[in-house]
C-alpha cells in the first residue's frame, strides 16, 4: 500500500470513526453490561469495536496489516449502513441500527466537526 493510498484510508476512518477513543470505551463498556455477565472493563465490546479502540490510540505510522484491513472494513460498513435515506433524518435507522453503527465508532446522531 502507498503511502497515499494509507493517507486516504486513515482520513476516511477518522471520517467514519466520529466518537472519541473516551465515547467509544464507555459505549463497549456499557453495551457489553449485562445482568448475569459483565466484561473486563478494559476487554468489554465486539471485537470489532476493541480494535477500532485500538487503531484510534496509534499514530498513522504505527498501524499494521490487521489495522489496515479493519479500517476498510469500518469504512464500509459505515458507509453502507448510514446510506442515503438517512442522511437527513439521523434518526430513521432506529435504536438498534444507531447500536449497530456505534460499536464501529459512529454516532449517527453525533454532529459532523
């Protein structure tokens, strides 16, 4: 991969991942809870959503192969899961494609910067 090409693909991840490394664990920790179990806290969320954690801790320079291929993959499932029909209204997706969307680090309902 170019270095250009890795330029591309981190700004489109930080585009995609709009919640803080700090919005994010306290999302896996809090959809991770449950009555009869509860995670780690350092270990709760989808694996997906540990490592997303993970690459938003490094420097561009830092990331490996896995890191690379996780971010393509959060880019397109955010693309594809936020879609057209709901780019104005935030909230038609509902509660649990909002849930869906954030263990890959995306608030919908999260302003733009």
């Amino acid at each position: 991969m170019s270095e250009l090409e890795l330029d591309a693909l981190w700004e489109g991840f930080h585009s995609a991942v709009n919640m803080t490394s700090q919005e994010l664990a306290a999302w896996l920790r809090v959809d991770d809870a449950a009555e009869d179990s509860e995670s780690l806290p350092e270990d709760a969320g989808a694996g997906i959503g540990q490592q997303v954690l993970s690459i938003l801790q490094k420097r561009r320079t830092d990331v490996t192969d896995e890191d690379v291929r996780v971010m393509y993959f959060v880019v397109d499932s955010v693309e594809s899961r936020r879609g057209d029909a709901t780019d104005n209204d935030p909230e038609a997706g509902g509660t649990q494609w909002r849930h869906q969307l954030m263990r890959l680090g995306h608030d919908p309902l999260k302003a733009s910067a």
